[in-house]
C-alpha cells in the first residue's frame, strides 16, 4: 500500500525513527513495511499530515517505549558478567566532542555535589567517594550508535551510597549533571540496581579522563548514553528533569 503523502515529511524515514522508538514486535513490523502511517497514527494517537505532528507522533511512541520497558524492567536480573580474557583493550572513547575536548579535573578541586530529597547534602570529596566499599566488574557498554565492548569497572554500589546519604528512595529519578555540560536522569529502580555503580577506576586504575575521571554512574542495564561521565552533582527529585540526548528524541528509558 502506497504511503500518504505528508507536508514537509519523507513518510519512509518516518516509518524508520518510529521503529527505532518503537518497542518489540511494533519494530519489526514498522521495519518491515508491514504497518502504516495510519496504523502509527493509531499507535501514537496522533493525526499524522504534517512535519509537526509528525513530531508529536514519534514523542508519543518514545513516552510509550518508555513506559513499556520500565514496565517489564526487573530491578534483580543481572546484567551479564565476563571473564577478563574479554575486556576491550584499548577501550573506545565515546561522546559529543574530541577526546582531546573531555573536561580536565583537579582532583584536590572535586566534590560531588548531592541535592534534591536527600537527608545529608554535604558535598563528598573524591578522596571520601574512594574510601567507600568498592565493588569490580566486567560487564559490556552497549553504544546508542551500534557498538559495544567489555570493560572492567570499579567503584561503590550507588544503591549503597543513596541509603548513607539518606535519599528519598521511593522517589522517581536520580538526576546527574556533568562537568562536559552534559546532564541525564533516571529511574529510581534502576539506581537501585544492584550492578548501577559509582564507577571511580576501570581496567584496574584510576578512572581515566577520557572514561570519565574522576567520576562515572556505570549501568550495564542501559545504553551507554545514559552512563554519565564527570559527574559533579547527584539529585533525588519527583521531577522529571529530562537528558542532554533525551531532550533531542533519545528515549528516556533506554533499557537493555
């Protein structure tokens, strides 16, 4: 069946962004060409005749996609572990600027700064963040663009740490802003997770600048996007805060 043809819309790549928010089978069938715009219309519940509510379709499938997954998200599966004859050696920089670009951060200087629903707000030292229990390991980082390696990561339960500072445990999000003017939010029962880790050395060092020095949120249940690098401040809060990514039509969720 032909598509209908939109104003200022190429209703074929259409059809593609729906698919990629689009939760399983929808994607398939979205994919595929077995379904329509009217049947995105019916999906979305949105009238779909120009580039705007075009716009407005795809938000309502990712607002979808994310509830679905957080629906289906089970806070005690493990994400899988691995040998260390697995680990990427060299690991791959990721993010939105040159590696030579990353934030350069003065050790003696940091203190992560803690807000929001949170009992005891006193900023913690980098020194203070190390001297907490630490816990290693290997999991994979699944990049948004298609790649994924194995890296060896250590640091503090963030689970842990949310129960010493006092943080509101039933709220909604965790909030993290970052020194590379990036910014992203989560659920709390993914913060909850028993593998979401406040990373502070990979591959047995010290957190390496391009991977985040001094400070990395490590979730090996989300995409690697929403893993935070340079984290200087932590929020608890029932409000929803939004991402740098997400902001730009990434899904919130984004759950493996």
């Amino acid at each position: 069946m032909r598509q209908a043809k939109l104003i200022g819309v190429d209703a074929a790549l259409l059809m593609k962004d729906a698919a990629r928010l689009a939760p399983e089978p929808t994607r398939r069938l979205l994919l595929r060409g077995a379904a329509s715009l009217g049947a995105l219309t019916f999906l979305s519940g949105c009238d779909i005749v120009d580039g705007v509510s075009a716009e407005r379709a795809l938000r309502a499938i990712s607002r979808f996609n994310d509830g679905a997954q957080a629906w289906l998200f089970d806070p005690h599966t493990l994400a899988p572990t691995y040998p260390e004859s697995a680990i990427a050696r060299p690991f791959r920089f990721n993010g939105f600027y040159e590696e030579e670009d990353a934030p350069e951060i003065d050790a003696a200087d940091y203190a992560l700064a803690l807000g929001g629903l949170v009992t005891d707000k006193t900023p913690w030292p980098l020194e203070r963040l190390r001297a907490l229990p630490q816990e290693t390991q290997i999991t994979r980082l699944v990049c948004v663009e298609g790649w994924s390696l194995i890296g060896k990561w250590s640091g503090a339960p963030l689970r842990d740490f949310l129960t010493r500072v006092g943080a509101d445990l039933s709220a909604k999000y965790v909030f993290f802003r970052c020194a590379d003017r990036y910014f992203t939010s989560i659920d709390m029962p993914t913060a909850l997770h028993p593998q979401t880790q406040m990373t502070l050395r990979f591959d047995g060092e010290t957190l390496p600048r391009s991977f985040g020095f001094p400070l990395r949120i490590r979730m090996p249940t989300k995409l690697g996007f929403k893993n935070p690098k340079y984290v200087v401040e932590l929020a608890v809060t029932n409000e929803y805060l939004g991402g740098y990514w997400e902001n730009q039509g990434y899904n919130w969720f984004s759950g493996l």
